[in-house]
C-alpha cells in the first residue's frame, strides 16, 4: 500500500510540471524562450519533454537543410509574430525566436509577472539580458535588423 501511494505522489509531481506547460502554443512557446521550463525541468522529467517534443512536431515545420523551424500556422509571443524558432542559442541549449519587430518594441513589452524582464544592455541596445538562475538566462538579441528572444541553458561539453 505504501507503495503504490508513493508511485502515485510521484507520478502526479511529475504530470503537475508537465501541466505547468500551457497547451495552447503561442504561451507554451512564450514559457519556453523566457525560460520558465528550467535546465532540470527539461532533463529530468520525460513529461515536459514529451511535451515540448509533441509541440514541435505538431506545431512547427523544419526548414529544409537549416536547424530552424517555421510556424505551421502563425504563432507570436508576447503579441508579436514568429517568424522562426531554434531549439538551441547558439551553441548553448536553449529556445529561441526570430520576432518580427524591433529590439526596442521588444524590449517594452517582455514584461513577466509586472516586471520588465531584459533591462541589463550593451550600450548600443543590440544584445539585452536577464540572468535568472545559475543556469538560465533570457535574451534579447539585434542582430543586423534580425530581432531574437532566446533562453539560454548552460552550455554542455
């Protein structure tokens, strides 16, 4: 008996963290590039990852030949359309997006729980961040017009 209620309270921490990712696809895509599915979410529960798995079959098309992928249908963050997503920053693991918009546009409207979240920039505004954890870092980046919100996972050897 004891048991199965602990196979039970386990299997159900495990589904709530998964159920922390909304289903709906623009938020889910939102939760990713801000970082709220954090480094150990992602590499220790199969279920956030099936889940983000199941996201980007159903929800995004593989651009032939690239490591991007394009909306199957439009998709946006914060208000803003997507125009590519990338399952990694780089090198780095993580999530990132090419948004239609300007860094400035941009930077006003990361707001999560009422607090701007990318205020720290270079003095030219091309690349703003937020370090959130040890781990986990969210990004605003400009590069030559090409506007990108990324979150950043340590980078693995």
């Amino acid at each position: 008996m004891k048991l199965f209620i602990t196979l039970t309270l386990m299997l159900t921490s495990l589904t709530t963290v998964a159920a922390e990712l909304s289903d709906d696809p623009n938020t889910m895509l939102q939760q990713l590039v801000t970082c709220e599915v954090t480094w150990k979410k992602l590499n220790d529960n199969y279920w956030v990852t099936s889940k983000i798995e199941d996201f980007y079959g159903n929800h995004l098309t593989r651009e032939r030949k690239k490591r991007s992928f394009l909306p199957k249908q439009e998709m946006n963050v914060f208000g803003i359309n997507v125009v590519k997503v990338y399952p990694s920053v780089g090198l780095q693991p993580g999530f990132m997006v090419e948004l239609d918009t300007s860094i400035s546009n941009l930077l006003d409207v990361v707001v999560i729980n009422g607090n701007k979240m990318l205020e720290d920039c270079n003095s030219d505004k091309t690349i703003c961040g937020k370090k959130l954890s040890k781990t986990e870092s969210v990004m605003a980046l400009d590069e030559r017009g090409r506007v990108f919100l990324a979150c950043a996972y340590p980078y693995q050897k």
